[in-house]
C-alpha cells in the first residue's frame, strides 16, 4: 500500500430536490482514501452510500465543501472515467441489449485517451474474458439477453480487466447473485486488485463482506459517516448504535468466525 491519497473529501454535502421536499443525501462528510487501499461504505437503503460512490465517479457533484481526486478537483468526467471505473448491482442495466457482449467489451476502449490499436482491443478482451474464466468462443455472437445475472457480471468484471482503471468503484457488485457466485466475483475483484494494484471502493451493507476484503470500512447513516476504522475495530469494538444493528443482521456463524 502507498501513501498517495486518492481521494479527499472536505466537509461535502449533497441535496436533492427544493423546498419542503429538499433531502440531504451527503452530510457534512469528510475522509481520504490512499492509492492501494479496499475501503468499504457500509450502510442500510437510503443512507447515502451510492450518493457518496456517484460522486467519487464524477457523476454528481457536491454542493459544498472540497471533493479531490489525486489533489484535483474533477472537472472533465471523461478523463477522470480513463481512472475511475464502476460496476454496479445490476448488470443488465449496464450494457445494451441490441448489441452483441463482445462488441460491446471492444466499444468501451473508446472511452480512453490512447486508444491501442484493433489487435491489441481483440488480444485484451480475450484475456480479460479468460480471467473471469469465460472461454471467448462461449460469448461469441451472444447478447446480454441470453446470459445469466452471474455471468453478466462477470462480463463486467471482464470489462475492468480489460481496461484497467487505477480505481474500481463496486456498488453492491454482489446482490444480484447467489452464494457461490458471490465468492467467485470476490475472488476475481481479489485478482483485479493484485494484477492491477488498484483502489478499491466497496458499496454494501453487508458488513460481514467489508470485514473480510475491506483495509477500512466506514459506516454510513442518514447521509453521515458515523464511524471509521480497522475492520477488527469496528467489528469487534463497535462506537456506533448503527454499526451494533449492521452487525446484528450477520448470521451467527459469520459472527462467531469475526470473533475468532
């Protein structure tokens, strides 16, 4: 782990809507994260975590206070989308159904500055597609339509393999999927993190999750960051009401294995 930090925030807030009907998503909300490190937003629906993630990826922008990506503010999005790439809960929704997985997987090199050449986009794809053990004969010609929710987010997962960002943000990357699946996408998230030496941020709220992949965790509620820390310290010394529910909703085997 390095000591850069890749993203600082200062005193952020962000609200939606006018009026009566105004909400505070993000509140007050401070932090830095450094190059290299897995830190996971814990919290329950509503509490500003996905907020928090869209404006790590650019996408919204806090209405006060001081949000930095390596020192700079982020002011032009498709250079900061060359860095900072996302995956999402729902795969489906990230990828058009009228054209074909690999066309698609090949389309996203456009958004980079140095685009490399045909051969090398073919040649990257299918490395990407092997390290989620995909063969690419099995997705040749086929759309997102013909394939299962686990599959489809292994293809997005190959699509970060293939263009190798500096950082991955994983909004609930997992809750679309069963057991089984879930570990596996975890393992190849592991392997994205160790080829590529990324920056991982976890969105979830499942904190028995962040306890296992996460260097930080930090908890959200009601658009704050109520606590931070070691996963060991926030687990098993908890300062936060909030974090003590989060917590009970782990299953006892989960919790007993965290105590050991």
């Amino acid at each position: 782990m390095q000591n850069d930090v890749i993203f600082s925030a200062k005193n952020i807030n962000k609200f939606f809507g006018h009026g009566k009907k105004r909400v505070c998503a993000v509140n007050d909300v401070s932090f830095d994260i450094k190059d290299g490190e897995i830190v996971s937003i814990v919290g329950g629906s509503g509490c500003g975590k996905s907020v928090l993630a869209k404006i790590m990826l650019g996408l919204y922008a806090p209405e006060s206070g001081e949000f930095l990506y390596k020192g700079k503010g982020i002011t032009n999005t498709s250079d900061h989308w060359n860095e900072v790439q996302s995956v999402f809960q729902d795969p489906f929704g990230c990828f058009n159904q009228f054209f074909s997985i690999r066309t698609q997987l090949k389309d996203a090199f456009g958004i980079l500055k140095n685009k490399p050449s045909k051969q090398e986009i073919e040649q990257r794809v299918d490395e990407a597609l092997l390290a989620v053990n995909v063969k690419p004969s099995d997705i040749e010609g086929k759309y997102p339509f013909e394939l299962s929710g686990g599959q489809m987010q292994r293809m997005l997962l190959a699509r970060i393999f293939a263009l190798k960002p500096k950082v991955l943000i994983a909004d609930e990357p997992t809750s679309m999927v069963d057991a089984c699946v879930r570990a596996n996408i975890l393992d190849y998230l592991m392997k994205l993190k160790a080829e590529l030496g990324m920056t991982i941020i976890f969105v979830t709220h499942d904190i028995g999750l962040a306890y296992y992949v996460s260097d930080r965790i930090f908890i959200m509620h009601e658009a704050q960051i109520v606590e931070a820390g070691k996963p060991e310290d926030v687990t098993q010394h908890p300062k936060s009401e909030h974090t003590l529910r989060l917590l009970e909703d782990i299953p006892d085997i989960n919790r007993e294995w965290i105590k050991k």
